[in-house]
C-alpha cells in the first residue's frame, strides 16, 4: 500500500505526553497514529468514548465494571490480537 505523509499541529507538552507514554509501549508517534486511524477505521467510529458529562463517564465506567466481572468474553488466545494488529501493519 502506498505511504504518505500526514501533518498535524499538536500543542508541544500534549505531544511530549504522548510521546513518552508511546515510547514506554515501545511505540513511535507514527506507529501510535496509525494504530489510531486503523482501529478507526475497524469500528467506523473513534475508537473510544466522547463524553461531555459526568453521567457519560459514569456510563463508561459501569460497562468496563461489567468486563471486570466477567459479562464480557476475554479471548483465551492472548497473541490473537496482536497477530491481528500485525496483519493490519501488513
């Protein structure tokens, strides 16, 4: 698949932030970005909550409190993901 380049404009203590945490993962920004668009585009949706209110958040939280109890499905197969993301770096 072709690359290109993308710029964004980015406040510089928000990128030096996102940086670090990408960098203790063992990420690059470029790899961190493009983990963003790909999950975007898996779930044609931002991959994650938007929330303008506390009642959103506490939403949020009681569903990550139903996967903490186990009404989720956690896949017994713990390299299945990351053997996915790298089919997606393909």
């Amino acid at each position: 698949m072709p690359m290109t380049n993308i710029n964004i404009r980015a406040d510089s203590e928000i990128k030096s932030k996102a940086q670090a945490i990408f960098n203790s993962l063992g990420l690059d920004m470029s790899t961190a970005i493009n983990m963003f668009l790909r999950q975007t585009i898996r779930q044609n949706d931002l991959p994650f909550v938007l929330s303008t209110g506390v009642k959103s958040n506490k939403t949020a939280r009681n569903a990550m409190f139903g996967y903490l109890r186990g009404e989720y499905k956690i896949a017994s197969d713990f390299d299945a993901p990351l053997d996915d993301f790298k089919e997606y770096m393909k």
